[in-house]
C-alpha cells in the first residue's frame, strides 16, 4: 500500500461485530476501505485498514476523534495515520545492554544521514543512559530488577513520543500481540544470524555448532513470529577457522549496524515495500540499496552446467552430422 491513503489500526480484545462497527462509521462518512487485514493472536485482535479519505464528509480531526471514541465503546485502541501529518518522522529506539546498533543511530542521526528524529530511547535495563544522555535523548528504563519489561508503560512512552517507527538495537527481549499489532510493518529488528538460520538468543552460538562457513545478521520487519518477520537487508561474512563466539561478535556486530541502518533508511524512505511476506524494493531502478550480497557476486557465479540434457544431445547431433560428411 502506498502511503497515499490513511491507515487505521485496531487493537484490542477480541470480540464479534468489532469489524462491522468500524467499517460502519468509514462508510457513514464517505471513506472508501482499500485494503484491510485482521488477525487474532493469543486473544488479541488486529485490524489494519488502509482507506481512502479523498472524499469524506468531514475533517481530519472530526474522524480521528469519532474513531477514538467507537474505540472508546469497544474497548479497543484505534490509530489513525494521515498521510500528511507530518514531514519529519519519530523514531523510538528499543535496548537491552549491547551499545553498538544504538551507537551507529546517533552517529547516522547526528551527520544527517537519517531522515527522521530520534526521540526516545527506552531499554529494559539502564546500562546505555549515558549514550543517550551524550546525544540528549530521552531514556527511559521500563524493566525490573531482572531485566522484565513493563509493556503498559512501553505502550505508553510510545504513544506520549508519537513513534512511528520502532528500532530493536538489540532489544533483547519479545514484544508481545499487543505492541506488534499496533505497530505492525513499522518495527524493524536486527538479529545476529542469516535468518530463517539459528533463530532465538544464541546464533552465533549456534552458527559455530553447526560448523557453518558463512555466517551474517538480518535486519527484518518483526511479526508475532520469533525472527521470522519479512527480511529487508542482510550481510554475510566468513566464519574464521577455530573461531571463537566472542570473534563471531566481533566480526557481526559492525554488520548487524550497517544492516539495521540500511533497513531504517529503506523504510522511512519508503523504499521498501512487502509482497505475500517478502520484501521487495519499491523502485529497483531508482535505488542503490544492498539488500543481500554485493551485486559482484553475480559475476562469480559460472553459468554452466545446468540441469538438462540440451548441451548434450546437441553435442551429439554435431558429431553426427560430421561423420555424414564424412
């Protein structure tokens, strides 16, 4: 969907009629349903609309707030998205403890070479306040002493800083129905293997059990499903002989920030679009993205030989047709 049309999304307890109620109020109004998705998962409902709002019989904020309060009613949280309410977009940014993909943001942030605002930064422990303080940035810590997100004040920090994008660097934790949902296609992770490869908190770990060669990281749209979401760069590098986890790290981590950033910027240029869960660039033509291996790996790849038996039944019509002559 391009974003020439509104969306809307509705979260909440699932329950019946919740569709027919919104469409409803969008049809009393004029407003044409171009595409719209739902989902349920662990009881929680998701309903992603994108419309057209060209012809509607009122404002703006007239629908906004006749959603808010249907929402209201329900018992389901509804946001709008206009697509011309703002120019310069907000990112919130998700950390655990590894300093190195929130590092390359501010860095990326700083010189100008992301085109948005990096409002906040939340972690669920506090050990990289002080990186963000440096760059003064809000931080806010939402974990208990072990670490355990408080995801109600999550929700909460996201909405007060009007996030439009949300970046894992590194968040160590899962987000659950209820953060996904409402910002589906719009958090973005970076993970430390070539997915759908070695899943979970230790890849690299895994990548050195399964002896692989050729290790990398993936930065990717996230979905409910634990790292499975649509992959929009990856990078790859060659696993050293009698490696240690600690040199996967060091070798990954440089890539796990440029993927990430690449990622950002794909999306907040919307550069990037998802077809039937695989991402695809918008403009192929237009872009100079690396979304996978350099493009002079093609140029190493030999064209022969290939399944098929034509090379060679021609080969013998050839030989044939000499011993006729002669």
């Amino acid at each position: 969907m391009t974003r020439e049309f509104t969306k809307i999304t509705v979260v909440g307890e699932d329950d019946t009629g919740l569709i027919a109620e919104v469409t409803t109020l969008l049809f009393e109004r004029s407003i044409n349903i171009e595409d719209l998705d739902q989902a349920v998962r662990e009881g929680v409902f998701r309903m992603t609309m994108h419309v057209d709002t060209a012809e509607m019989v009122c404002t703006e904020e007239k629908l906004r707030t006749d959603l808010h309060e249907l929402g209201d009613e329900l018992g389901v949280d509804v946001q709008v998205q206009f697509p011309t309410e703002r120019e310069t977009q907000q990112i919130a940014v998700l950390v655990t403890k590894e300093s190195h993909c929130l590092e390359a943001i501010f860095e990326a942030w700083a010189s100008g070479n992301i085109g948005a605002e990096v409002s906040v930064v939340i972690g669920n422990h506090s050990d990289l306040e002080p990186l963000a303080e440096k760059y003064q940035v809000p931080f806010h810590d939402i974990g208990d002493d072990n670490g355990n997100p408080d995801e109600g004040e999550l929700l909460d920090l996201l909405a007060e800083y009007d996030a439009d994008l949300i970046v894992l660097a590194r968040y160590m934790r899962i987000l659950s129905p209820d953060v996904v949902f409402r910002y589906e296609s719009r958090i973005i992770n970076v993970h430390p293997s070539l997915l759908p490869s070695f899943p979970g908190a230790e890849a690299y770990l895994q990548a050195l059990e399964e002896g692989v060669r050729l290790a990398g990281v993936t930065a990717h749209y996230v979905t409910t499903d634990l790292d499975q979401g649509p992959i929009i760069t990856q990078r790859a590098f060659n696993v050293p002989p009698d490696s240690e986890v600690e040199d996967l790290r060091r070798l990954g981590q440089p890539l796990e920030a440029e993927a990430l950033l690449e990622a950002i910027r794909l999306h907040l240029n919307d550069e990037v679009t998802v077809h039937r869960g695989r991402t695809q660039l918008r403009d192929p033509d237009e872009s100079d993205a690396q979304l996978g291996a350099p493009s002079e790996l093609n140029d190493m790849i030999p064209d022969r030989p290939i399944d098929g038996l034509g090379e060679f039944v021609a080969g013998q019509d050839e030989d044939a047709e000499v011993e006729a002559d002669d």
